[in-house]
C-alpha cells in the first residue's frame, strides 16, 4: 500500500504502533497449519489491502480495506493511538465526524 510508505504516514504510524505485513493474496493453507486459524479470522477473503489494527491482548480494535489517501490514513492513525473505538461507532463515523 502505497499510502504507508508517504513520509507523513510513516511518521505517525511508526510513532504508535508496531508494524506486520503479510502478502495473503497467493497464500494457500490447509486445515493443519497453524496460521490458517490466524489468516481466518483476520482476513479470511484474502482481500488486499488490508490494515488490522490489534491492542495489545491481540484483540482486534479496527480494520481498514481498499486504498487509503494520506488524509485518511492519519485519521486511522487517530482513530486507533487515541482508542476512539472505545467511544463506539467505527472509523467510518469517526473519519465523517472529523471532515465536517
């Protein structure tokens, strides 16, 4: 994803979070491999791209599929580093709310 490598954007992100990628997209699993389990829950259509955001449980707090501008890229980042998901409502009423 293009959008994460923009200087802006890989300030922020690296400043709150800890980064994974993961290419899904031509990855074949069966039933006996451990990561199956961990590519089924999520991201069980194999989309790309994809951006699941985990606390630090493990527990997935957001995710953002399709492409990303850079203005709505930090305010994922805003979304997730200041817990807005805690607030209820998803990025999508999030990101509605802050352009006005």
């Amino acid at each position: 994803m293009g959008v994460l490598k923009k200087p802006e954007v890989t300030a922020k992100y690296s400043q709150h979070f800890l980064g994974a990628h993961a290419d899904f997209g031509e990855l074949e699993l069966d039933d006996k491999d451990p990561l199956h389990e961990m590519v089924k829950r999520h991201n069980p259509q194999k989309l790309r791209p994809v951006i699941v955001f985990l606390d630090a449980t493990g527990k997935e707090v957001a995710r953002h599929r399709g492409k990303l501008e850079v203005e709505d890229a930090l305010l994922l980042d805003r979304y997730v580093a200041e817990k807005q998901y805690k607030k209820g409502g998803d990025f999508a009423a999030f990101r509605k709310s802050q352009k006005g």
